[in-house]
C-alpha cells in the first residue's frame, strides 16, 4: 500500500474508548448507519515493510501471522472525534482537517500496536524482579484459537473481537490485564454515574446550590498500580446487585430506579452509535459487542504502556551508564541551569517574574535578579456583607484631610469572625470525613469547644510515619491532616433518608485565630516566636496613628501581629518538600488551616502561594506592604494586616533573601531522598530524558512503517466534514 507522506498526527497515540463520550451523546449520529459506519477508512499492515521481506531484520520469522492487517472503521473516527475533534476544531482546525488528522491518529496508533507484538516476540519482556518472559509465534497462535474455539457458536463480530482480544492478552500478564479491565470497568461506571446523577438532579426537589470546598490535592488519587480484587459495572439490571459489585460506591441518591434509567439512557446512546445489534442481551454488559470493542481497546492501550515501559527501562539503562561515566553530569547540569538562569534574568524582571508564576516540581527557579522575591500564603479572614456594608456608609476618619477610613475600619475589625470553611466535605456529593477515635493525636484548638471538635478529614489519604496510607490512594503532600472541624458536628441519624450533617461552626476572632495557629504549629514540634507589637489599642488608636510626620501612610502601623516559625535548624529550602523536615511541617501546617479559615479561594492549591515582587505590584496597599515585608524578613515568618477585604494572615513559604540570592543546591548523594531538592531536580532531569527518549522512540515507528504500510481512504469519510 502507498500513499502520500505524513508526519506523526498532532493528537496523542490515547485508547480510543468510547464510554466517556457515551456519557452525553452529542448528536453527531442521528439515524442507523451501521453499514455506513463499518467501512474501512484506512489499513496498516506493517509486515509489508522491507523488514519483513527477504533480507530484512524479520525476514522468515513468521511474523505475518501475528500481525495481521488492521482496519480503522469510520465507527472509530466518529468515536475519537467525537471526544478529541472539539479541541481541534476550536484550535482553528476545519472539520476535514480534523477528521483527517484523526484519522492520521488511529493509523499511527495501529502501527505503534503491531510494532509492539514484534517488539515482545523478538526480545520478550521482564518484570520488575527481572523475571524474562518470552512470546512466541505458536504461543500467539495458540492463544487465538483458544479463543476462538470457546466462541464458535457466537456472533462473527463477537468471534473475531475474542480472537484479537486473546492475540492482545497474549503478550498481557495478569497485572497488567487486571488493571486494564479495572480502568474499563470504571470508566462505565463514570459514564453511568455521569448519567445518573443528571437524571437525580432532574427529580431532586432539595437545594443543593451549596458550593463544595475545594479540595486539597491529590485527594483520593489512586495509585497508579491499584486495581480491586473485586470491581464490576452497576447497571440496576439483571441479577448482579451493588453488593455483588465490589469497590463501586453508588452515587449519592442512587436507586435502582435511576441506576436503569442511566442504563437505558447509555444504550440508546449506543444505538446512536450504531454500536448495539439487534437480539442482543443488554442485562449484561460484558455480553455486549460494545464491551468486547472497549475491552479490546483497553488492552490496546495496555500493550502500549507495556512497550512505552521498555524504552523508558531503555533509557534509564543510559542515563544511568552515563552517571557513571561521567559522576558530575547532573551537577554540572544544575551549575549550568544556574548560570543561564542568570543570566536570563538579569535586567529582565518581567521574563523572571512570569518564571516565578510558573514554579513547580519540575519547572525550577534557582536564582533572583535581587533579593526580596519570594512566595506567600494568603488567608483571608473577610469582613461579613454587613461589615462590609458598614464600612462603606462610615464617614470618613475624623481629622483625615485624605478621605481615609482607617481608624473606623479597625473599629470594625475588631468584630471580624472567622469559621472553619470545610463544611462542605461533610454535606457535598461526597463525605471526606471521618470520627477520629480517643488517643490520638488529633489536635482540638485552644478553645471552649475542645470536646464537640472530633472529625477530621481524607482517613484514606493521610500518611503515617513512613509517608503510607495502607490504603489504595496516594498519601496527600503538605497538608498535616490533625486540626479537627472547628465546630460541632452532629452526623445524621440513621433511618433519615437523605438528612444531611449538622454543622455549627465555631466563630472565632483575630486573637483567636492566631492562638489557634499558633497552638497548631507548636503541636506539630514547631517553635513560634512572636514579635513584640502594640496592637493593645489597635481598635481604638485615631486616625493620626496611621500618618508618619510628613503626611504619608504609615503602613507599619496597619501590622497587628507579627512572628516567625522555626525548627532544629536554620530553614533550608532544598528540604522545603521532605515529609518530616521543619520546614515541610510548617508549610503543610499553615496550608491546611488555609483550607480551614481562607475565603481567598484564589490562593488554594498553589505551589508556594503568591509570588511576591519588591517592586509596585496590583495587591492592595497594606497586603502589598505586609508580603514585602514578610519576604523581606524570609521564610517562615508572618505578618497579619488588614485591608478593604478584612484580615490577612500572610506567611512566607520562601524568598530569595539578601543574603542567598541562589538558595538551592545540588547534592548527588540526596538524589534518592524523596521530597529533597536534589530529588527532584534529578526527577525532572531524568523524566524530560526518558520522555524524549521514548518520544523518539515513537516517532521513529510510526515514520518508519506508516508510508509505506498503511493507506487511508479520505473518500470514504469525507461526508463527515459537512457536520460543521
């Protein structure tokens, strides 16, 4: 087969699954083509290459009975499109392109599959442990008509999916199937949760115009080698019941009512499709055609993870030969990163600061155009709409030839309540919490209220010692996970249908709030020195107090509090992420009490908080005043100021100081410390390697086989560029 020459498609080699998109059918479909939808639209058969041929590389290895040709249907394109296109066509894509760009996809996902059956059968596979496993021509051939012996009697479409979903397992072990089935079987279940929900909320006559609290993180984020023993699809069908279905947890209000009318709303979406046949038995999903598509694509996509596997165990074998040939080359790399950061960012404070907007755990910033830069969180105390109102009808400060409201703004201050805002966590869609049990260690304020505060939060996410859960999910980072609801709680009583908690939160002042802080960061073994600063007739003082001797602002004298956290040793910003370290308590400390008391929903989940500059910047005058200030002073230190907002508890999580204007170091000795900077510095220096490694790798496939073994027929598809 020929055809003309085309480069790798601009969408990514992803499993073409179709149950997400069967969530809400978009209407692309809107009569029964199945005859229409069955055409090929394209073929790829890699064993037509030269290397296949007398001579090549395969020559005489029988290898043609493994890979076979592979038609791409214009079911398949309608499918991906119908997930992918949007993003195209928004991109500035027409239709045609777009469907042709698809379709560019499918075919280079076909040859990156068949490349990997070769790949296996030449060189075999090895586990973890280095245990080799080899696949063979017979061992494939035999798979393959076991399968078809065991459904002789059924349905040609269901015969040849069994057949290619035997070829495919073949090179499959049961790991790798198991979690391939889970990631299936969850997937439906997304859809048929999607599905329902919507059908719930259609008939649920409660509000639930309540906004959720945003969560930390990485909260019950599975780990990426996690699959139940026991996981199936809930359709409300047939005899299968929830309790038979394992780990799946219903959706909230779900019955078995709205569980089939989800169900029955999925299949008219497979009519839509044309993926249902006629006489088949829809009380089991996994009887369906559509399963075995789904199933067949999911180890499609197993087999290409298991190959991207093998290159990226290629190029740690490199990396690793060229460490130790060459015993500096990550800290030459770190040396050399420093010094074209330098010289980048000198004179050129715009480019640094879009750098600081930009850090994270793989996008560094090892220097500063000057001191002073650095990274604070923010936690808002507001005013209430009445104090808010309140302020705005006050007259303007008596004696202030400036307009200023200064003196009556403290008065109201003083007023300012805050509330744990974490109510939702028990009330949302979801319950993240948890009765926490006597004797532990859970913390429970300096207050009056110290016996109602028994829940926490994420039981199934939060670390012990050695930074496990014991559970399925990953172990949240930089968040502590001990300071209980400030509040009391009173669950629902069994039998009440759909009552919700109730949840009376405690109302806290200024004072209050720091004594809680700094209650908290001691109870974690962390060290609070206060400032001294008068704030005895912070509420009172007039308005002159606010004005130095030539008329301006005094913004000092906005600072009601002031104080600086530390540790066993100086703060060290290479272990700023290390579980454990002082400097990792702190953070995690004052970024769960943001999630407990912050309204500035802004400033949640942010890397290090707000970049912070030494120059004019858009925050209001005291925060500005106040972050400077505090960045000045270094991590570890806060400040708490008012503004037109309410209260501001701002503490510094890093700065580049005076002093250390190149404050991380590279140590190859702490490389395999998790969480150390050196860690993950050579993280991200050895994923961009094996990420290019592998993307070659790719690439120099597909463009090896794709021109000359695979054809496309645009004829056959171009009726669906007039959908636009």
């Amino acid at each position: 087969m020929k055809m003309k020459k085309r480069a790798v498609a601009a969408v990514a080699l992803s499993a073409v699954m179709a149950c997400g998109v069967l969530a809400g059918c978009d209407g692309l479909v809107t009569s029964d083509v199945r005859k229409d939808y069955e055409q090929v639209v394209a073929e790829v058969n890699i064993t037509e290459s030269a290397d296949f041929k007398e001579g090549g590389a395969y020559a005489g290895k029988d290898y043609e009975k493994v890979v076979t040709t592979s038609g791409i249907t214009k079911r398949d394109l309608v499918s991906l499109f119908a997930s992918q296109g949007g993003s195209l066509v928004n991109g500035g894509y027409s239709y045609a392109d777009a469907f042709d760009t698809i379709c560019d996809t499918l075919i280079n996902r076909q040859v990156y599959i068949q490349y990997a059956k070769v790949y296996f059968l030449e060189n075999g596979a090895e586990d973890e442990e280095g245990k080799k496993t080899t696949y063979t021509v017979a061992g494939y051939g035999d798979a393959v008509a076991a399968a078809g012996e065991a459904y002789k009697d059924a349905a040609s479409e269901k015969k040849q999916l069994e057949e290619e979903i035997a070829g495919l397992a073949y090179f499959l072990d049961d790991e790798e199937e198991n979690k391939a089935i889970y990631g299936l079987k969850s997937s439906v279940n997304d859809a048929l949760d999607s599905l329902e929900e919507s059908i719930i909320a259609a008939t649920d006559d409660h509000d639930h115009d309540e906004t959720v609290r945003t969560l930390p993180t990485g909260v019950n984020t599975e780990d990426e080698d996690y699959y139940p023993e026991v996981y199936e699809i809930y359709t409300g069908t047939g005899s299968r019941h929830v309790a038979d279905c394992g780990e799946y947890e219903l959706v909230e209000g779900s019955t078995a009512t709205t569980r089939r009318k989800a169900y029955t709303q999925f299949l008219n979406n497979l009519r839509s499709y044309a993926l249902l046949y006629s006489g088949e038995d829809t009380s089991n999903i996994e009887n369906l055609v559509y399963y075995s598509m789904e199933v067949k694509s999911a180890y499609e996509s197993a087999l290409l993870q298991k190959l991207n596997d093998c290159f990226e165990k290629e190029a740690e074998d490199i990396l690793t030969k060229t460490q130790a040939e060459s015993t500096t080359w990550v800290s030459d790399m770190f040396d050399e990163e420093v010094g074209r950061q330098q010289n980048k960012y000198q004179g050129d404070t715009a480019t640094f600061e879009s750098a600081l907007d930009g850090i994270s755990d793989t996008s560094f910033v090892l220097t500063a155009p000057e001191e002073n830069y650095g990274f604070v969180i923010n936690i808002l105390l507001p005013f209430s709409t009445a104090q808010s109102q309140e302020l705005t009808d006050a007259p303007i400060d008596s004696g202030d030839k400036k307009g200023n409201k200064f003196a009556q703004r403290a008065a109201i201050l003083e007023n300012v309540t805050a509330t744990d805002q974490r109510g939702t966590w028990f009330t949302g869609e979801e319950d993240y919490s948890f009765e926490v049990g006597t004797g532990t260690d859970a913390y429970t304020g300096t207050l009056d209220n110290k016996a109602d505060r028994t829940y926490l939060f994420f039981k199934d996410c939060l670390p012990d010692a050695d930074g496990n859960t014991g559970t399925e999910y990953d172990a949240l980072k930089n968040y502590y996970g001990k300071y209980t609801y400030n509040g009391k709680v009173t669950p629902p009583t069994e039998g009440e249908g759909n009552a919700k908690y109730k949840l009376t939160p405690k109302k806290i002042k200024i004072g209050e709030f720091l004594n809680e802080v700094t209650g908290y960061l001691g109870s974690a073994d962390l060290t609070v020195t206060p400032a001294t600063v008068n704030n005895s007739d912070y509420f009172t003082k007039p308005a002159a107090a606010y004005y130095d001797a030539s008329g301006k602002v005094n913004y000092e004298a906005f600072v009601y509090a002031q104080g600086a956290v530390t540790g066993d040793a100086a703060f060290d910003p290479n272990k700023m992420f290390v579980r454990g370290s002082w400097e990792n308590k702190a953070f995690s400390v004052i970024n769960e009490l943001s999630f407990a008391y912050n309204t500035d929903t802004g400033g949640l989940n942010s890397y290090l908080g707000y970049a912070v500059t030494p120059a004019k910047t858009d925050f209001v005058s005291e925060f500005e005043y106040a972050a400077q200030k505090v960045c000045a002073l270094g991590a570890g230190n806060y400040i708490v100021v008012p503004s037109q907002y309410g209260w501001h508890f701002i503490y510094c999580t890093f700065s580049f100081t005076k002093a250390n204007e190149t404050p991380f170091t590279y140590n190859d000795a702490e490389k395999g410390d998790e969480g150390t900077f050196s860690y993950l510095f050579f993280e991200s220096l050895k994923s961009q390697n094996i990420s290019q490694y592998t993307s070659d790798k790719q690439t120099q496939i597909i463009n090896s086989y794709v021109n000359e073994c695979s054809e496309k027929y645009e004829n056959r598809y171009a009726d669906l560029a007039s959908i636009g």
